[in-house]
C-alpha cells in the first residue's frame, strides 16, 4: 500500500482496522527516508533500530488492545536540534556533528509516551540560522530544496521536516520557529505548519538559540494533524521553567461559525502577483464564514530592533563556546563564520531595555489582536527563493507586504500556515493566521474549515 501521503488520521484508521502494522509503516517510512531523502538534503540520521523497536511495542499493545491515542504507531521525524538518547543531535552544524545525548527532549518523551515511532532526524539551517545566513547552504548537510522544485530553497531553519512531509517521508515532524523557522517552510514546502504560543510546549532538551523566543511545534499534511500532535505535546514540564500549565484540545468545526479576520495594511501589495491572487482567491473560498476587516494596522513599534537584539544577546551566551574557542570558523556558511562576533559587544543594558520594550510590545500586540479572532496574510512575500542565490537576490523587486511574522514571534503568539495554491516555477504558496496568545484552538479551526474546502494540502510533489 502507498502510506507516503496519507494522514495521520488515515494512518490510525488502518492501524486500528488491522490492515496495517507500525512494523510495517516504520519500514515503509525508513526506505523512503534512506532512498529519497538524500535527494532533497532532507535528513541528517535515520534512526532505524530505535524505530523498529519502538514499532515492535506498539504492535505488541495494539494487539492487545492497548490503544494509546491517535499518534499510536505513527512514524514520524524531529529537526536535529532536539535531544535523542544514543543518536547524535548535530544542530545541523559542523562542531557538533558527533554531540550526543544522554536522555530524549520532553517532546520526544511525549510523543514516545503517546506511542509515536521516531524514525529519523531531520536536516536544519546551522544552529538555527543565528549566524545570520543568508543563503541556502547554511548546514553541513547542504542546502534544503522543496520537493516541488529542487532548484528552490525548502525554507528554513526547520528545513528538514518542511521537506519531509511534503516528500512522503514522514507523516509529521516537530520543528522550531523563533523569528518564521516553522511557517516558512510550511509555505515553501507546500504542507501545514503550527507555531504554538511561548512556553505551550517544553523545550527542555531542544537546542536553546533565543530562550525567550524560541518555539517548538508540528509540520504535518493537515490542520488537524497538527491539532493531534499538539495535544500530546503541549503543556506544562517540570523541566522547562518557561513552560505553561495549558494544555490544548482541538474545537469541533461548528458548521455556521463566524471569524472575525482582519487583513492588514498592504497584506497582498507589491509581493509576487501569484501570491496575491492565492491569498485572496483563499478569503473567497471562506467567503460565508469570516468577516472581513481591511486595512488594520499592527502598533507601530520597533519589533524588528527588540527582536534582533535579543536574539543575539541569547544567541550569543547559547553559543558562547564556539565564539571563545573559534570553532565558529567551522560552518558552511561563510556569513555565519563571522556573524556571531557582533553579539558580543551587547551590554546588559541593551538587552534589558529590549525585553522591557517587549513587554509593553506584548500588551499592545494583544490589545490590538483582541478586536479579531485572526489576522489573514501571505505566509511569505514570495515563492520558495532559488538555492543558487542569496535571499536577498531571490526575487529583486519584491518590496511589499505585511510584515507580521517578526512581530508576532517577537511578543510569542501563535501562528498557523496552510497550502493554498502554486505560484511560479510550479512552487506552493501559503496563508497564514495569527491569534492571540493561546488561542491555537481558532487557528486550527480555521484552518480545518480551509482545508475543508480545498485540497491544496492534498497535493503531491512529482519527484517525491
């Protein structure tokens, strides 16, 4: 049978109807990773004696009747920068290729506790791209391409599950945002991403880059794949200070429900003519469920300014053995080589200042979010940029659009991405909603009701 695209609903159903095993999927699962992965720098290690372990127990409880959830058996890829006992967790970058760990991250606890069968870890942008890269290779496992074109860029930092989950190479995968790592690749990939609030899902074992920023959360076909993956992984860790005692639970999609979106100023102006025409082409397809609020304006605050100093003041104590000893000398990128440096003439003043600036960022943020249930835009500006070049050079003339994935990252609130249509060179487009504080359960209502409606996450990609 071809398990490659199927969801993880569909994959339960045929655990729990016996015309499937998790052995099975496992196998299935490992030979694409091994045989297809290469092609796309999509993974860094197959894990394939843990998983075949891991399948053997869940078939074990299946048979007995010891069904564990919605995630039992189910295969799946994390981004290398999350702790696994006895695989190596390289963080996509050189130094630590053969770094190990002695204990899995909390997720992995989670997912394993959920009955989850890890099967690889995923390729990522050299330590999450807190270097400031600024092209496509940016790892020791070279450039992530999306599945729709190999000549194009995945997105990153979560390059990796961006690309195996469009590939059929897992059925889910966790990666990382701290300023779009999670919702870039999703668009560029042609699959959903979830960014959870701050500190809804643990990090303890996840390579720190910006402790108050960074975020873990699922990459999957679906809105409501997503959904079941954050049940299992949200909530309150004992070994994650940062963490919250919420959980999260998926909201049935009330048939006549109303969404209130507001479409910021200049959303769909001066970006590529495709991406325009897809994201207002998404708004008709909800047409009789939302009402429309043009022209909002996020509060006029420096985000970008907080954000930039934060992150390097953290990234620069996170990484501080590699800019004392100068392994830094030893990434692929050679941007990334030097840019640590700058960080660390930031004075504790500076810092302070910014984090004492987000916190009044955070409160308008919220005041403004509360007049919606979302805020609707273009994921990205642009397709997918092509690997040959820098970021900067991708698409020349782009100059518009909304910028609200540094905003939102910067002040923690969640955000969701959904296929929704191809743009030049055969590449996916995505659209993005964006709500308050913990409010995951609208987000992944709307997205459902989208993908309800359309079949854009549906898609294949022809070499996959």
């Amino acid at each position: 049978m071809d398990f490659a695209f199927l969801s993880i609903v569909e994959l339960g159903r045929l655990l729990r109807n016996t015309r499937t095993t998790a052995t099975e999927l496992a196998g299935y699962f490992l030979d694409r990773l091994e045989r297809i992965g290469p092609r796309f720098n999509a993974v860094v290690t197959v894990t394939r004696q843990r998983a075949l372990v891991e399948a053997a127990q869940a078939d074990r409880e299946i048979g007995q009747g010891k069904w564990r959830g919605p995630l039992h058996g189910i295969p799946y890829g994390v981004k290398d920068l999350l702790a696994t006992k006895d695989y190596p967790t390289t963080w996509g970058a050189e130094p630590y290729r053969q770094q190990k760990f002695d204990a899995d991250a909390t997720v992995v606890e989670r997912l394993g506790a959920a009955g989850a069968v890890l099967v690889a870890k995923l390729a990522m942008v050299e330590l999450a791209g807190g270097m400031g890269y600024n092209q496509a290779n940016a790892s020791f496992t070279g450039p992530g391409k999306t599945p729709w074109n190999p000549g194009y860029w995945s997105g990153g930092s979560s390059s990796g599950p961006g690309i195996a989950v469009a590939a059929g190479l897992v059925p889910f995968a966790i990666g990382s945002e701290t300023s779009g790592s999670i919702l870039t690749p999703a668009a560029y990939c042609g699959v959903t991403g979830l960014r959870p609030t701050y500190g809804l899902v643990s990090r303890h074992g996840a390579m720190a880059l910006a402790w108050t920023m960074d975020k873990l959360g699922p990459l999957a076909r679906s809105a409501e794949d997503c959904g079941i993956v954050l049940e299992v992984i949200a909530g309150r860790d004992q070994k994650d200070a940062s963490s919250v005692g919420r959980g999260f639970r998926m909201a049935p999609v009330q048939r006549g429900t109303k969404f209130r979106l507001g479409i910021p100023k200049s959303a769909d102006k001066d970006i590529q003519p495709e991406v325009a025409a897809n994201f207002r082409a998404a708004l008709k397809v909800l047409a009789d469920s939302i009402d429309i609020v043009e022209d909002v304006e996020l509060p006029d605050l420096p985000y970008g300014a907080v954000a930039g100093m934060i992150i390097a003041a953290e990234g620069a104590s996170a990484f501080d053995d590699l800019l004392r000893d100068g392994r830094l000398s030893q990434l692929t990128a050679p941007e990334d080589r030097t840019g640590g440096y700058p960080a660390l003439v930031v004075s504790a003043p500076d810092y302070l200042r910014a984090l004492r600036v987000r916190r009044l960022m955070q409160r308008a943020l919220d005041d403004f979010l509360k007049k919606f249930d979302a805020l609707a835009v273009p994921t990205r500006t642009t397709v997918a940029t092509p690997i040959d070049k820098p970021f900067r050079d991708g698409w020349p003339g782009v100059t518009g659009g909304a910028n609200v994935i540094g905003p939102t990252n910067v002040v923690g609130v969640p955000g969701v991405s959904v296929p929704n249509g191809f743009g030049v060179q055969g590449l996916p487009t995505g659209l993005s909603f964006t709500a308050r504080a913990f409010d995951e359960a609208k987000l992944v209502s709307l997205a459902r009701l989208y993908q309800s409606r359309t079949d854009w996450h549906a898609r294949r990609p022809p070499l996959a």
